[in-house]
C-alpha cells in the first residue's frame, strides 16, 4: 500500500493558495495515480466570499479531475 502524502498551504488572503495547492494536487496525482481531496474552510459571511467559495465549487467540479471534497468551516 502506498503511503499517503499531506501538504499543508498557507499565505495571505488573495495569494494563489487554492491555485497553487490544486495545481500540486493534481500533479502529485496524476504521477501517483493518487485520488485527490479537498477541504474547503471558507466561510460565506458575505456577497463577495459566497461569490468565492462559488467559483471554487465550480473550478473543481468542471476540471479535467474529479475531488472528493469535504467542506467544513469551524463557526
């Protein structure tokens, strides 16, 4: 069995962390033949991060990969 890998991103609000971090992901899996996840902190508290989070759900769900995505903020 292979062993499992976690990478933890961080950096400031508006940095390219998602981008970066899917783009990673999706070349560490694609090399590995690993399955890719995601967990999605974000909080919608108002019209400009719902319109974020929105655009998130979209990019992974239109990809050329498939996410298991798990969204879980701590309010």
């Amino acid at each position: 069995m292979a062993a499992s890998t976690l990478i933890f991103i961080t950096g400031g609000v508006r940095s390219g962390k998602s981008s970066f971090a899917e783009k990673t992901a999706i070349e560490m899996a694609s090399k590995t033949g690993g399955r890719l996840s995601y967990l999605a902190t974000g909080v919608a508290s108002d019209s400009e991060m719902k319109e974020r989070i929105k655009k998130h759900q979209q990019d992974r769900s239109t990809g050329d990969c498939q996410w298991k995505t798990y969204e879980q903020s701590v309010q």
